[in-house]
C-alpha cells in the first residue's frame, strides 16, 4: 500500500510539496514570521485591508458582547437568529435580488448549490479555470460536466448546444464561471455570457468572490458594474477576500433561496457561522458601501495602475512556467523582504507556475515601488 510519505517524497521531487508559513501577526500590509523577520505581504485576498482594519475590530468585539459566539447547531435546528436575516437582507438589496442565503465559508456555498441543482440527469458547464470548489461542487452533483476553454464564448455556445439537445425535459442545465478570475485575475465577458444564456433554458451561476468589494458601483461586482444583476440567476462570493471576514454567499429569487434552504447539504447540515460574525458581516456592508469603502477602492485602484497599468483586478499573475524556477524567485523575493507566493500545479495547470501578486489597500506607494524594482532585478 502507498504510504504518506512516499506520497510526500514525489511531491517533493517534482517541487510541488506546499508547506505551512507561520506568521505571528495580524493580516496586514507587513507580517511578521515566525522566525522575527517582517514581510511586505503581496499574497493575500484581503484587497481593501479590512481584515485588521480599526472598523472591523470594533464591530466584531461589539457584536460578540451583544450575540455572543456560537449558533448553536443549523439554523433549520436550534432557530434563525436575527443577525443572519439582517444580513441576508442588506445582501440582497447590495446585490440586486430578491433573497440571499449565507454559508460558512465560499467552499461550503459551492458545495452545497451546485449538489441541491444538479443531479445525474443534469448537465453543468464550466470554464476551464474555475475555482476548486466550483469543480469539486459538479463532481459531488454526479451531472455530467464540460468545460469550456478559458473565456471562450464559441465553445461555451456549442456546450450550450450539445446540452440544450440531450437535455431531459425537466433536466437542468448549469453553467459556472467566474467574474474575476482568481489566479489570472482577468474578467470574464460576461455580457458575452449573458446573451448566450438569456434565449436559452440554462441557468448561469457567477462566482464573484475576487470582484466582491472593490469592482463595481460601492464594490457590488461585476454584474452590478455591467448592468447584469437581472440575467445572473446565481450570483456567489465570499466574505474572505475584500470584507476581511468569513462566509460564502449566493444571491438570487426567493423561491431560488427558498429551494436552497431545503436542499443544500453544507447549508442544513452544518452549524450555522457565529451570529456575531453574521452581524460584523452586515457592518461591513455598510462600511463598504459608504465613504470609508469608497476611500479603500480608490487607494486600491491607485495602486493596481502603479504597479500595472493594464491590470483590470487587484491579482496580478507573473507567469514563469517552471516549478523549481518560480519557488526560487519566491524565496529570492522573500529574501528582499516580499511575501509573494509560488503557485503551481494543481491550483494552475502545468507548465504555469507562476508568481502571483496581489494588491490592498494598505500598500503604501513606496512598498508597492520597491516590489517592481525587486521584480525587475529578478529578471
Ligand atoms: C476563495 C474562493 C472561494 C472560496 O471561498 P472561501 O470563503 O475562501 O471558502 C470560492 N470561489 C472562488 C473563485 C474563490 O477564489
């Protein structure tokens, strides 16, 4: 039988075995290591600094001494507490739907919609760089799945095609993407997407967990920034990333929302986040949507066109290809004093390691033009 390490040695040999860093501080612009070094951090998803962010802090301490910590067990168990529904509220209007559901995390919400929707009689369409959990979502539906090159619209038509004439008559058809694509950070053409969509029976769910925030009119997303809300019947997202919380969520009809309460497996079965939580998560909500929000955008958005002005998200790829040769520029980085991760295969295909750099608020313009220089002498 195979064992872990073995396992482990053959992640090792092709340099693809990961390892924890321990960090000793708060998220922030620098971190501290374990070993008393400070980094400048360009790796996390925390795109407008709120996940220590003076706000934040205060709203969570204060909603813990009003809700306390725990749920107690599912929502559909033990009762609904008011901050779930306040949120949910505030999130529907914020996204443009008539109702929304929160889970406890983004992976959860994937897991949980897609299985409830689809079933083996079901078809599920996806672009070929969607999230893990997206993936993982339409395997544990058991439909059949195909995916669709990167953003690539004649394709995506002729999937819908192939589906639309094998479908049963009540069967469904799901297709997935993303707006904002989490290692490359281009934008799907969701316009594009929609005019497939709208004349045909499928319904289109839309992952906006790296729009979420910092894209769109008050950082609504991509739909909202499009014009899209109405054509999306799906729109999901985290409140890991830009809020600097925890949570997934999906957004759509009342009786979508309804249908989902009753049938999504990681919804039912699992304890409902901490109302607490729930309650900072409606907080920052409106800190995002107001002055301060608008503020945090625009110091972010100042720093994505310093750092590149081409750039259409805060998450900046620099494609390598190598393994070896990417963990090496990250430890040379790291040596300059960057924490900026080596990401490889399979979180990205092979032959694409790459550096991925991602922006916040927080960055000060002096830090993010040291990154360039220490990038420039890389090469
Ligand atoms: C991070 C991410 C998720 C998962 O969200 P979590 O709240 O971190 O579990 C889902 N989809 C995409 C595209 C993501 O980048």
């Amino acid at each position: 039988m195979r064992t872990p390490e073995s396992e482990l040695d053959e992640l090792e040999a092709s340099g693809l075995r990961r390892q924890l860093r321990r960090i000793d501080s708060p998220q922030g612009a620098r971190v501290a290591l374990a070993d008393g070094s400070v980094l400048l951090n360009f790796s996390s998803n925390d795109y407008l600094g709120l996940a220590n962010h003076p706000l934040n802090r205060a709203s969570f301490i204060a909603n813990i001494e009003a809700f306390g910590t725990g749920a107690g067990a599912s929502r559909l168990v033990c009762g609904s507490q008011s901050p779930h529904h306040q949120l949910e509220e505030k999130l529907a209007a914020f996204k443009n739907t008539e109702s929304a559901l929160t889970f406890s995390t983004g992976f959860a919400t994937a897991t949980g919609v897609i299985p409830a929707l689809c079933g083996k009689e079901d078809i599920v369409i996806l672009d070929k760089l969607c999230h893990a959990s997206l993936i993982d979502g339409a395997r544990l539906s058991g439909a059949t799945m195909r995916v669709f090159p990167h953003n690539d619209l004649e394709k995506l038509s002729s999937h819908l095609s192939w589906a639309e004439g094998r479908i049963a008559k009540d069967g469904r058809i799901l297709v997935i993407t993303e707006s904002v694509f989490s290692m490359d950070g281009d934008r799907a053409p969701l316009q594009g997407i929609c005019d497939l969509i709208t004349p045909s029976p499928a319904l289109l769910l839309v992952d906006e967990a790296h729009a979420f925030g910092y894209i769109g009119p008050e950082g609504r997303g991509l739909a909202a920034e499009l014009g899209l809300e109405d054509q999306i019947n799906l729109q999901m997202g985290t409140f890991s990333k830009a809020a600097g919380l925890s949570g997934g969520y999906i957004c759509g009809s009342r009786n979508m929302i309804d249908f989902l309460i009753n049938k999504a497996r990681s919804f039912i079965y699992s304890t409902a986040p901490a109302p607490s939580l729930a309650a900072t998560i409606s907080d920052c909500l409106d800190l995002i949507a107001g002055d301060e929000g608008a503020a945090l955008r625009s110091a972010l958005w100042s720093n994505i066109q310093s750092f590149n002005t081409d750039a259409t998200s805060a998450i900046i790829p620099l494609i390598i290809g190598d393994n070896e040769a990417t963990l090496a520029a990250s430890q040379t980085l790291h040596e300059c004093g960057y924490l900026v991760p080596a990401i490889r295969y399979p979180t990205v295909s092979k032959g694409t390691a790459r550096l991925r750099v991602t922006l916040s608020a927080n960055h000060l313009p002096e830090q993010i033009k040291g990154l360039k220089e220490a990038l420039t002498s890389l090469y």
